[in-house]
C-alpha cells in the first residue's frame, strides 16, 4: 500500500467518529436533528424531524392506515408566522407521511401530530419531554453554532435533585438545585427560587428551560454574578381543582417557607436575608412570585414576573402597592413577557401590573422581548437577555 493509499484509508476509517448520526445522543450537541450518516434514530421508523441547514425541517411518520394528519398550532407557528391553521401531512405510496415548513428560526420548539383526531409527540424524535401534562417532542433548529441556552466548552455547574418528605402535601417531593461552577461552601451565594407555570415540573427548567446550560454561558461571558439557584415544584394542588386559585397560593407559600427556603438554607452555603433571595416563575409561577413573592418581604427582596400579572393588581395586591417603604425593601422587580403574547389576555395581565407599578411609583424594570409567545422561547430569552444578567447588581 503507497502513501497515498493509506492516507485514504486513514481518512475512510476517520469519518465515523468525526461524524454524529442524527439524534444519536453521544454529545450534547446544538444541531442534534441534523441529518449526517444517513441513519435513523434507534428503533424508530422514520428520521423526523430532520432539520437541514437552510432551517427548513421535515417531519415523517410512517402510519399507513391513518386518514389525516396534521401540525398542530403552537409555539413553532407562533414564532414563524405560519398562521393559525394546522399544516397537514402528505400521505406517500409506502404509506410514510411527510411535512416539510420552513426556514424557521433558529429555536427551540415544544410540538406534537395530530394523527386521526388523536394528539401524540413524535413517536421517532428521541427527544421529547414530560410535565405534569401529557408528553411532547422537541423540535431543534440549529444555527451556525451553539446557541445561548446550549452546553458550550465552558466551566458547568451541577444540578442536584432532592427528594423531601412534605408535612405541607403530606408526601415526598422534588427539587432540583443548580450550583454555579466552582461553587465553594466556604463562601455564601444568593439564591434565586424558580418556578414553573401549569402543567410544569421542575425538571421542566432544566431540559425545556435550559436555566443551567444559560447560567454557565451568562457566567462563562462574565454577564452574570455567580448564584444557587433551586427549582422546587410549585405544583401543590391538583392543576385542574375547581378552587386551585383559591388555596394554590396560600398552600405555597406553607411549602416555600416551612419546607423549600430550609431545606436549601440547610444543604447550601446561602446568603440568609432577604437581600439574598430572590423568587421567578413563569405564566402560574410568575403569579406565584407575584402573590406569594411581594407578601413575603421578609424573605424576599427581589422578584422575575415572567408572563404573568393580574387584571385586578389594586385589589390582590393592594398592600405591596401600598407599602410606603416597598422601594427599600424590594432590590431588583423585572416584569417581563414576549413579544408575540404582550396583546392577547395573558400579555394584558401582565400590562395590568406593569401599570399599577408604574401608578404607585415602584422602581421596576419592564421588558418585552424575544419573537416567542406564551411559551419556552419567550422564558429562555427573559432568563438570558434580561433576568439573570440584572440580578443582584441593582443595589
């Protein structure tokens, strides 16, 4: 074999590790529905979705004997201004259905099909997620490059589950806790409290909201002041109870105070004041902050109201307004929703607030951003551009 032989042949034996199958869950990598052997996911039928560089993406399902099928609205329509109306698959001669739209931005997107009149994630994407509502894929469109919410070549903190008995629920429940790289016990870090909306696990922050992989990112850019941050459930009765409003907030607050703040006071090295604890949530938990956050002054000075607010703030949280001395006890106040939510009834809620702030001459920071809606594209971008960056560096 001459020289050149064998350099071919070092090159042909190369290619397998220097290529990634789509969905092949080896790395952690940001274009991981990117088609580049040619081989489907492991035991699935079909390679759906698969997402190509000019950001267009195609979902398959091989399903012979269905009638219809269809994309449901949401989050990928909302963001790309596909409209309101379900775009349906085409049916080929071996019984595969196929859906190419696009270009699409460069995002991470909740979804599933619509097969016969019956909802179901992608049966062939590997990567889906679950909540405390039924199961949903993930749809990847890649950029050029790692994005802002994905694991990147820096220093990475460490995300802990707990699980604790509750004498507020009466049972064993979980919280996830994210300690910033480096993370020293001998030194005392801010804690900030993050909550999920309806429906929303904790772990939902982690795989769908990616706060660690942003959190590593904003630290690792130097934008960001190192912090604990501890994800607890703050689904603490049942979403669908015909008086959840009435008791959700109320029971909370037992389980932040008597259960959530001890047990991370007690694990962690943490700033004990309230200068040092800050509480977020999004849509529901961004009212749970909101209600349970701004009567809680003696635990919490500072506050993230993501896509959430309330139409009647004069009356729900009349003495937080009220309280002549709110701007000394309150750090950093951040109200903030989406760009493609701010007009319809949940972005009003959130206006309502901002409003009534503005009204009573609470010193706060109003943001709307992004091209998402109610959903992970908007709370992804209110974390990183806004959130995070500002906290703990107003006073």
């Amino acid at each position: 074999m001459n020289k050149l032989q064998t350099y071919i042949v070092g090159i042909i034996l190369m290619v397998p590790f220097c290529l990634r199958a789509q969905q092949s869950n080896v790395n952690l990598d940001y274009n991981p529905q990117k088609d580049t052997e040619g081989l489907i996911p492991f035991s699935a039928q079909v390679n759906s979705p698969e997402v190509h560089d000019d950001h267009t993406v195609t979902f398959r399902l091989k399903a012979p004997n269905a009638q219809k099928v269809v994309l449901p609205t949401g989050a990928i329509y909302t963001a790309n201004n596909l409209g309101n109306k379900p775009l349906e698959f085409t049916k080929g001669a071996d019984g595969i259905w196929t859906l190419t739209i696009g270009p699409l931005k460069p995002d991470m997107y909740a979804y599933n099909l619509n097969v016969d009149g019956v909802q179901i994630p992608d049966p062939n994407n590997t990567y889906a997620a679950f909540t405390a509502m039924p199961p949903y894929s993930e749809l990847i469109v890649h950029g050029d490059g790692p994005a802002y919410y994905d694991a990147q070549n820096v220093p990475h903190g460490n995300v802990t589950r707990h699980v604790y008995h509750s004498d507020v629920t009466n049972g064993e429940r979980e919280l996830y806790v994210y300690t910033p790289p480096g993370y020293d016990p001998k030194k005392e870090y801010p804690v900030l409290y993050l909550l999920g909306g309806s429906g929303e696990l904790p772990s939902n922050w982690v795989y769908d909201g990616r706060v660690n992989f942003i959190m590593d990112n904003l630290l690792a850019e130097g934008k960001a002041k190192p912090m604990i941050i501890a994800i607890p459930n703050n689904q603490v009765i049942h979403r669908n109870h015909p008086k959840h409003t009435e008791l959700t907030f109320d029971i909370f607050e037992k389980e932040l105070r008597n259960q959530v703040i001890p047990l991370v006071d007690k694990s962690y090295s943490t700033i004990k004041t309230p200068h040092g604890r800050a509480i977020s949530g999004l849509s529901m938990g961004g009212r749970h902050s909101m209600f349970v956050g701004f009567r809680s002054l003696d635990l919490i000075a500072n506050f993230g109201i993501l896509s959430a607010g309330d139409t009647n703030p004069e009356t729900t949280i009349s003495q937080f307004l009220n309280d002549p001395k709110v701007n000394e006890k309150v750090d950093y106040l951040f109200v903030g929703q989406g760009s493609a939510e701010a007009t319809g009834f949940l972005g009003q809620r959130c206006l309502a607030l901002r409003d009534a702030l503005e009204k009573h001459k609470i010193v706060h920071e109003y943001y709307v951003g992004g091209y998402g809606g109610h959903d992970w594209n908007t709370w992804r971008h209110l974390l990183y551009y806004r959130f995070l960056p500002n906290l703990w560096r107003t006073k």
